[in-house]
C-alpha cells in the first residue's frame, strides 16, 4: 500500500464519520467505509497521527469518532 491510497482511504474514513455526525464502532467503520481491515487501520492510523480522529475503548468495543 503506498502513501495515496492510505492517504485515499484516510478520505473514506474521515468521511464516513462525518457522515454519521457521532462516534461508530470499529465493526460499524469498517461495514460504513467498505475498507479491508488493513486498507481501514493504516487509515486510521493516518488519521490519529494528524489528530484527526479519537479512538477509545467503551465496554470492550473501539469507539472512533472526528476530534
């Protein structure tokens, strides 16, 4: 995977969360997005390391939200 795709999907996911206008989880991300699990956490870690997105754990489920 190069640097525009990831930087492609990082758009799939930021937009998928804008969409929703609240936090998902990560199972309700990845149906959302479409993205293959590791095409949605080189994504996300794109995203977390601009600060872009928050990711906490809740009850055992990942919760990702915008910031």
């Amino acid at each position: 995977m190069d640097r525009e795709v990831i930087g492609y999907n990082a758009g799939v996911v930021w937009n998928a969360l804008n969409d929703s206008e609240k936090k998902l989880t990560l199972k309700g991300l990845k149906r959302v997005s479409r993205l293959k699990d590791k095409e949605l956490y080189a994504a996300m870690g794109w995203l977390s390391r601009e600060d872009k997105i928050s990711i906490e754990e809740i009850d055992g489920d990942l919760m990702i939200g915008l910031m």
